[in-house]
C-alpha cells in the first residue's frame, strides 16, 4: 500500500473498552436525530448519544465540524469470491469499503462458481467472519448456476444465512420459473433483487440506445428493455405478493412504473447508482472502457427522473453495484471490456459533491438512502445509532477536498470513470463494530 | 492551403474541419494523375514504414492502402491476423506495441470494434489510420465518396445525395454522413426501419423510411452492402422482399435527378441491394471510386507522415 496519499488506520485500543466520538453533528434518520452530540461506544456497542458526554475513555476522536452517520451500507457489491481474486477478494474489498465509509456490504452471487447452494453459502458466511474488517453478507442465487431455468436450494441458503435472492448480471427471462421463485419464497420475507434488462432487446449492446450510440455506431441497449422488464416483475409482484427490489434503476420509465406499483401497495424496492445518478451517455467515448457498465449509462432526461424518484421516494436507496476488474481485463477494445467499475471509494464523494453541494438533496435524505432504509428492506441489524445496536459509525467531513486517483484505490479494480474528479467531502473515520479505521 | 493532419492520426471524419477536407481532396487529385501515370513510383515516403493490421477481412480497402504507401515510396507489410499471434490470444496493446517496438511510422487498422482505432492512438506512438473500426468510421472511404462526387458534379455543396440500405451497421454511413454534412451537402438516409439507427438527429441529415423518398430528385445515391446475416438476425424477412421494396433498380432510379451518380463502397450483392445492370451503366462510378480510393489513401498517409511536401 505504499505511494498511497489516503491510508487506513486502526486508531489504538478501540475494540475492547470505551471510546468517544466528540462533537460531530450526528445525523441518525431512523432516529430522527439530527444535533451535534457526542457517540460513547462502550465493548463495540452504542452505548450513549448525547451531547456533552463527562466520562472520558481512552480514546477520543474528535469530530467536530463533522458528519457523523450511521455506518454506510452497500448492498450490491461484487467482491468476486470465489474464483475471481484478480479482480477482488474479501480483503481487497473489504478496505475498499472501509476507505469509502462503508460499514456492511452485501455481496452479488455472481461468481466463478455462482453462490447457488448452502455449502457455499456457509462458506462464504465463514470467510466473511475471518476476514472481519466489515460486515459482510451474502446474497444468493436464485436459480442453480444463475442460468434462470432451475430454483436453487433457496430454503438452504436462507438456513445458511444468506441475506436476500438475485441472478445479478442476467435477467431471468422464464416468467414462470421467477414467479415460482416469488411464490416459494413468500413467506419466508427474503427479497429478491432483480437485474432488469430484457435479454433479447440487450443481446451485443454496450451502451445506452440514444444519439450518442446512433453516432458511434456502438450497440444499444434501449430502455425500453429495462422498462418492461420492470414492468413484468412488479407485476409479479403484484400478482403473488412477493417483494421484488430492482436493482440499479437507469430509465426515468422505469422509475415511473416502480412509483405507480408502490402507490398501488405492491411491495417493490428500488436502488439506485451514483454513476446513474450524475452521469450521461454523453460521456461514452468507445476509447475508454470505464463507461462500461449494465445498465448502462442513459441519457439526461433519464438522469432527471431517476434523481427525482430518489427524491419523492421511489427509489429506496443508494447502492454502488461496486464491479471491479483486473486492469487488463478493461484495458482494451470497448466491445470486448467487461461491465462494470469499483465504486466503494468514490461513491460517497460524488453523492456529496454533485448532489448535496449542488443542494439537490438534503443530508438527512441522502444519508437514509445509505443506512437505515437498506437495513430496513433487507432486514438488517444495522443503519441506526440506537444505543445497544453494534457500533458502525462514519464519520463524513462534508467540505473535505480530495482527487480521485487509481494509485489511492485500495480496490484491485481499476477504470473508475471517476478517476481524475476533484470532488468535495468524504469519510475520514469509518467504525465497525467499535473498531475505528482512521482513514488519513 | 495550411496541412493540419500532419503528425495526427485519422481517427474519423468528426475530427475534420472543411479545409482539411479540401486539402485531402486537392492532394488526392495531384496523386491521381501519378496513379494514370507510367511511373508510379515516389520518393516521399522513402525510407518510411507502414503496418497493415485488419483484424476483419478486407480486399480492396487493405490492398488500396498497401499500394498507395508503396506507390508513395514506404515499405509496407501486411499483417494476417489469421496466421498471427493475435489468434493466440495476444491483446490489442500488446500487438500494437510489438509494432510500435519495430520501429513502424504508421499503422493503417481495420477492426471490428467501435473506438478501436481510437484506442490504439492512445496507446502507441506511431500515426493509426482507420480503416474501419466496427459500425463506427471508415474515414479514408467518406473521403474518396467526396473526391469521386465533387470530380463528377465540380462542387459538393447544395448536391442532395441519398444514402440506402443498412445505414444502422454502416461505419461508411457514419462517415459519409459527417463528412457531407461538413462539405454542405443535403443528405437523406433510407432502409428499412429495422436498418436504420434510432435517434439519428443530426444537422443537415433527413432519415426516410421510404427508398422513393430519399432518392427523390437525389444528385448521388450511395447504395450500402446489405450483408446476408441480416436477414437471419430478424432484420428483413428475405433477400427477394429487401430487393423489391429497398433495391436500387433501374425503374426506382428514375425519381433521382437525369445525371444521378451511382456510389457503391462495394462489394455488391447484385440483385440484391443493387441491380446487375445499374453497376455497369454511365451513371456509376463505382470503378471510379476504387481508383479514387487509392489516390486518396495516398492523399492521407502523404499529409500525415510527409506534411504534404
């Protein structure tokens, strides 16, 4: 990790004992809090906030002109274990995490073999524990090998400790094998996360269907595909009362299909990317790989919509569908470049700077869509500062002005479209479970 | 006229201004009269090295390049991708970069992705030509599609061509389309729907989905290739349907102007976007644009390695 300018550091004696996060302004929208206050955290647990704290541990961090938050929670991340360390492991992106504020991630199934059966599960959920610098959880195929055409052991993963369903990376075409999958799983409250994007309609695109691509002469992947792809599972949805949550959410359509189901009462979740959020096709350039990613990046109008259904609620929360790749596997002919970028350590500065600095989102919205409002859908003890809860804090300085570099990146991807933005505010504490990270 | 290309690599039309244009077309002109001569023989690239790299097959485009740098005088070497490392897997930068290692002035690349030309600008030294990168560009043909019209017409601006067939696939679609568009010229595009790319909204460029209407009153008509795979990827229901309802014909070349200038990048699929008789007849210069080609490339790799001197 040398030739790093930012640094993680574990502050001295912080898991065991008491330690003191002092005069940060502490927002806790599960809590409706919103004050400066001090945070004690006593054996890696919230032991107190308030403002004013007299006991004096041994360790204090001062936070003042700070934002302190709940622990941050991503829950689409590719670590790529097992079978992919090039790209990622749980160590590599578990400082990734860390370094970006994040406190619990959750990790995609799509891996060299998928996560499809307990065994697997149970080993993931192990590796996850040993290697212990986030929470880690784990997501489960839906269907054996993710190929959408057999129920995976749903039951025996839920028993293995799997945190929610998805075939991340496809759409499950069989209508009636993912209505089973909703039927069968009904009353068990697990979720299931959907990629949207209609097979056949995306079949060779590698980039959004609009101007940029009529002039490229690139392959589209039009919105429509995602919209009726949406369109069909919140209908299933509907229709068996099961709990779909889309994924990565790109199409302003999409957005508006999702808001008329939530107002109809079927039970639909949705996310959102920070990449969907702040940028355009325009910035395709088939010489540059970052661009890449599934969904791909829309038009403006899009961008619009999809920010406005953030707002007004639509779309539940913030995930950075964090997909790293070996450098050689992106650096190369655009067609042939995997999808996908790492987005654990940029998110949280493109948040602050392009949405909360350009005042088109408030704190306590932003910070909601990254802590408690995951932790609700998915049914997580976490997202909130509520004393006795596990202490996974981060601290945010909100006007903190950095560079994104790749040489910073403790991620093994690379070919962040973001690399090279100047971007205002990040996490310079992240705490899991009382263990805090000073990030330097 | 002020030589801006030399020393650039020739990525796509886009990055053209008018008077580059018209300086290619100028110097291609002079490079003609050596190509009708008996010598064919210069010394402006001497002692230069050239690269073909085609990753995608190619006979006239590759086989123009390679006699325009020989006939300027470079050594050229083709490479066959078939019988290369690159079947063994070796990537893009690293096949660029063993050519650029051997000393290459310039590499005239065809491949099939979109931006790959781009890429390799970026990656290595040496001046890329683009000889066709996917659906994208395939500048040195848009060039040689002006040089042929303007020696033809003796002007470009004003005249309305109509350009038919698969213009969604078409990297010479795409260029011809910025090019003309630079030069002035009012340009209608034509195709079936599912061959027509969505959202082309673009300054002087009228999309149609009716072949009559485009052709209409049209000074040039550039017939596209209509590749086979097509018709089994959905697109058209059959050779026989495309010709009759999207062909060019005799009988549907009448609506164009008298004195109609017949374009084809080729190669033809006769009877199928183009009918047997029309290759022949007066009004085409598909030959023309074969030999044009040739001067152009010339043209291009002469102002980017020699600065035109």
């Amino acid at each position: 990790m040398n030739g790093k300018n930012w640094q993680i550091q574990r502050a001295e004696a912080t898991i065991h004992g008491a330690t003191i996060i002092r005069g940060g302004r502490v927002i806790d929208p599960a809590n409706n809090i919103d004050k400066v206050a001090d945070i004690l955290i006593i054996d890696g647990k919230i032991a107190a906030v308030e403002q004013d704290i007299k006991f004096e541990p041994h360790y204090s961090f001062n936070a003042v002109g700070k934002i302190v938050t709940p622990g941050l929670i991503d829950m689409h991340v590719h670590f790529r274990e097992p079978g992919q360390e090039a790209k990622e492991d749980f160590v590599s992106g578990s400082k990734a995490a860390v370094a970006g504020g994040f406190t619990t991630v959750a990790t995609m199934p799509n891996t060299s073999p998928a996560v499809d059966n307990s065994a697997l599960v149970r080993s993931m959920v192990s590796r996850a524990k040993e290697v212990g610098i986030i929470n880690i959880k784990i997501i489960g195929a839906l269907t054996k090998n993710r190929k959408g055409e057999e129920l995976a052991e749903l039951r025996d993963m839920i028993s293995a400790g799997v945190v929610a369903f998805s075939d991340d990376g496809n759409f499950d075409s069989n209508a009636r094998i993912f209505m089973n999958a909703l039927d069968y799983l009904h009353d068990t409250g697990k979720v299931v996360i959907c990629h949207e994007e209609e097979t056949s309609l995306v079949k060779d695109g590698v980039m959004n269907e609009g101007k940029r691509s009529a002039m490229l002469g690139l392959k589209g992947r039009p919105t429509v595909a995602e919209d009726i792809a949406v369109a069909r599972d919140v209908l299933l949805a509907e229709y068996t009362g099961g709990h779909v949550h889309i994924a990565h959410i790109s199409s302003g359509r999409s957005v508006d299909i999702v808001r008329q189901a939530k107002k109809r009462g079927v039970k639909v979740t949705a996310e959102v990317t920070p990449q969907h959020l702040t940028m355009t096709d325009d910035l395709v350039n088939p010489a540059d790989t970052s661009t890449k990613i599934n969904p791909p990046l829309r038009s403006k109008k899009d961008v619009e919509e999809v920010l406005a259904g953030l707002l007004d609620g639509t779309i539940d929360m913030i995930v950075t569908d964090h997909s790293p790749h070996a450098p050689e596997e992106k650096d190369r002919e655009y067609i042939y470049a995997p999808s996908g970028f790492p987005g654990l350590e940029t998110s949280l500065g493109i948040l602050l700077t392009d949405l909360y600095h350009e005042n088109k989102i408030d704190l306590n919205t932003l910070i909601a869509k990254m802590t408690c409002n995951p932790a609700k859908i998915f049914g997580l003890n976490a997202g909130t500062l509520t004393v006795g809860t596990p202490a996974d804090i981060t601290v945010i300085d909100p006007s903190l002005e950095w560079t994104v570099e790749e040489k910073n990146f403790y991620t093994r991807g690379s070919h962040s479209p973001f690399v090279g933005r100047k971007l205002k505010g990040r996490a310079v504490a992240t705490i899991v479970g009382g263990n805090l990270m000073k990030l330097l | 006229m002020e030589n801006n290309l030399f020393g650039k690599s020739i990525i796509g039309i886009e990055n053209f201004s008018p008077e580059d244009i018209r300086l290619v077309l100028k110097t291609a002109a002079e490079m003609k009269k050596i190509i009708r001569g008996k010598v064919k023989k210069l010394t402006n690239l001497k002692g230069r090295a050239i690269i073909n790299l085609f990753y995608e097959p190619s006979t006239r485009t590759r086989t123009s390049f390679e006699l325009a740098g020989k006939y300027l005088g470079a050594d050229v070497v083709s490479i066959n991708t078939g019988t290369s490392s690159i079947v063994k897997g070796e990537s893009l930068r690293d096949t660029l970069r063993t050519v650029e290692a051997m000393g290459v002035d310039a590499v005239v690349m065809r491949h099939k992705a979109e931006g790959a030309a781009d890429y390799a600008s970026k990656v290595v030294k040496p001046i890329i030509i683009n000889a066709g990168d996917g659906a994208h560009a395939h500048p040195s043909q848009a060039l040689l599609d002006l040089f042929t019209i303007n020696r033809a017409k003796g002007r470009l601006a004003g005249l309305k061509v109509a350009i038919v067939g698969d213009i969604l696939h078409s990297r010479v679609a795409r260029s011809d389309v910025f090019a003309m568009t630079k030069m002035g010229m009012d340009v209608h595009l034509a195709g079936p729907k599912t061959l027509l790319p969505r959202f082309f909204e673009f300054d002087g460029v009228t999309v149609h989905e009716n072949i009559e209407d485009a052709i209409k009153n049209a000074d040039v008509v550039n017939v596209l290739r209509i590749q086979l795979e097509r018709q089994q990827a959905g697109l058209f229901p059959s050779p026989r349907e495309y010709a009759r309802i999207f062909g060019i014909n005799e009988k549907r070349l009448r609506l164009a102007k008298d004195d109609v200038l017949i374009l084809h990048p080729g190669p033809q699929n006769k009877g199928l976007e183009i009918s047997n008789d029309l290759t022949y007849c007066e009004n085409s210069a598909i030959h023309d644009q074969v030999q044009n080609g040739v001067a152009v490339r010339m043209a291009l790799l002469d102002l980017t390695l020699n600065g035109g001197e």
